[in-house]
C-alpha cells in the first residue's frame, strides 16, 4: 500500500475504535433496582484461566505489500512495517478478556460506581432487550478507560499487555495473518461486523468461539471488543523498537487498542492491524486483558 494511505489509513481506524467524543468518567450511584442486578451479575463472575506464552522470538509486523490492494496479506497502512522477529521473556496472560461480572466485581470491592455509560447500557439491555445477569456477566468489560483497565490488573498483580506482548498472544511465533491461521473471518471464529443502533453491542460470552483461538488457545483476540495494551501508539515504533522485550514509546497521545471488535470490519481483524484511542476513551468496542511476568517490572 503506498506511503500516502499510511495517515489516511490511521485516521479511519481511530475513527472506527473511537465512535463518540472523549467525556470525563461520569460515576454516580445506580439506582436501587439497578444496584439488584449489578450485583448479581458481579456474583456470578468466572476468573479468566492464564495461558503461558513461553520466552522467545516471533515475526511481529508486515512485510510491505504494494501490487494487491485489496489482499488479506497487505499492511493496514504502514504503522505495522517493518516485519521483524522480536525476542519476548516468558509471560501469562489472560485466556479470555476480562468479563463484565470481573469487573463490576472489582468496582465493588473498590467502593466505585459504574460510569453512567455503563450503567444506562446494562439497563438498557436488562429492560428493553431482556438480556439475563447470566449473560451480561460473561459479556466482556467495555466502557473502560486505559487508567481503569490498568488499575483492575494492578489489583490482580498483573498488568495490561505490551503491544508486543498482546501480538504474540495473538499470532504465535510464525505470525500468522488471523489468530485461527489464514482462513477469513466467519461467524464462526469471530464475532465482527455487527449491526448497532446508538452503540448497543452485540457481543460473545467471553469463552466462546472456541473455533477461533489463538495458537496458544486465547479466546477473542480478533472481534468481540478491543483491547487496550500498555504502549504509548507509535506511529513508527517499529522502525526503531528494540529486538527483546520492547516497551512501547515514552509518550504519546493515544494508547495502543488492538484485535478488532464486535463491528469491525474484517480488516481490522488481522492480527498486525494496529490502532489507538485516547486513554479517557470509554467506547463499546474496546475492553481489556491482563498479563503476569516474573521479569518485569508492574508499571
């Protein structure tokens, strides 16, 4: 793809992870018949399984593709150039994203509230499409800034994945093109181009989708929500990023969100596609995991 789609192709990502504007996390107390099923659906909450990612290199990246356009293989844009091996220290990671009823688990056990997004979702869904606490509590975490993400892996001794990190999980060390290989996305390996009204999603229990795993058997790492990663978005990290262990950029605007979700298009599913949001960004497409390393340090 040439180099003059490289910000255009930026620009339609981040307006594709980051539907409505930035607001200010808005957290008031639930209403008492609310409160009834938040705290259900918290109760209900199933720990996600950890997968170890074992120490070494994989392909990380794209190689650059400019005579086919329209091909699984070409780059997004050219954020995700050049393709090269990076060497990982070992890591556990979360096989599932982090559910709904973990969350509102963890917002109890902190005193906090639910921001006002998710609170009127939940009730939407409860009230107009009878959706049950046993469902929502599989659902995954959205509506979930970066600070909050980061804050409910720190609670759990763990942090938000490295870029990297997040790749590897996703692709394994061949580096494939989709976590299931090469074949294209079906609702069967993903849950991915949904139809919405006002953001209402329409998502997968977080352990479903069994055909589409990752080579380490990591569940909804394309569709279902994206999920923030600990980096800074550089838009040319991979030019300059270290060969072992790579920390992401030491500043940025956005915060790396990857994986693709729930109304993604099937580009956005690919396991080099690369993407940013603002780190206040409380979107319906994005939620989270969490990763474990004996040899780094919690940030």
């Amino acid at each position: 793809m040439p180099n003059s789609y490289t910000w255009s192709g930026i620009s339609i990502l981040l307006l594709l992870i980051m539907p409505c504007p930035s607001m200010a996390a808005s957290e008031s107390k639930p209403a008492p018949e609310l409160a009834k099923h938040l705290t259900r659906i918290a109760g209900l909450a199933q720990p996600s399984p950890t997968v170890t990612i074992p120490a070494g290199s994989f392909l990380l990246g794209s190689k650059r593709v400019d005579g086919d356009p329209y091909g699984q293989w070409t780059q997004f844009d050219d954020t995700e150039l050049p393709q090269h091996q990076v060497w990982l220290e070992a890591y556990e990671i979360d096989r599932e994203e982090v559910s709904l009823g973990e969350y509102l688990s963890y917002l109890q056990r902190k005193n906090l509230y639910p921001s006002h997004k998710l609170q009127h979702l939940i009730w939407h869904v409860i009230t107009v499409h009878f959706v049950s606490d046993q469902t929502l509590t599989r659902w995954p975490a959205l509506y979930v800034t970066w600070d909050e993400a980061n804050g409910f892996c720190k609670e759990k001794r763990a942090r938000l994945p490295t870029e990297a990190e997040w790749e590897k999980a996703a692709r394994g060390s061949a580096g494939t093109l989709y976590p299931w290989g090469e074949a294209a996305p079906t609702s069967t390996l993903a849950m991915f181009g949904q139809h919405h009204v006002h953001e209402i999603p329409i998502l997968a229990a977080v352990d479903s989708h069994d055909a589409g795993k990752s080579p380490y058997g990591l569940h909804h790492m394309a569709g279902n929500v994206a999920e923030w990663v600990q980096d800074w978005f550089g838009f040319d990290y991979y030019a300059y990023m270290p060969e072992r262990n790579p920390p992401g950029p030491t500043t940025g605007r956005y915060k790396g969100v990857r994986g693709g979700s729930w109304k993604s298009k099937t580009v956005m599913l690919r396991t080099a596609t690369r993407g940013g949001a603002a780190p206040d960004q409380r979107s319906a497409t994005i939620g989270f995991r969490c990763v474990r390393s004996s040899t780094s340090p919690l940030p």
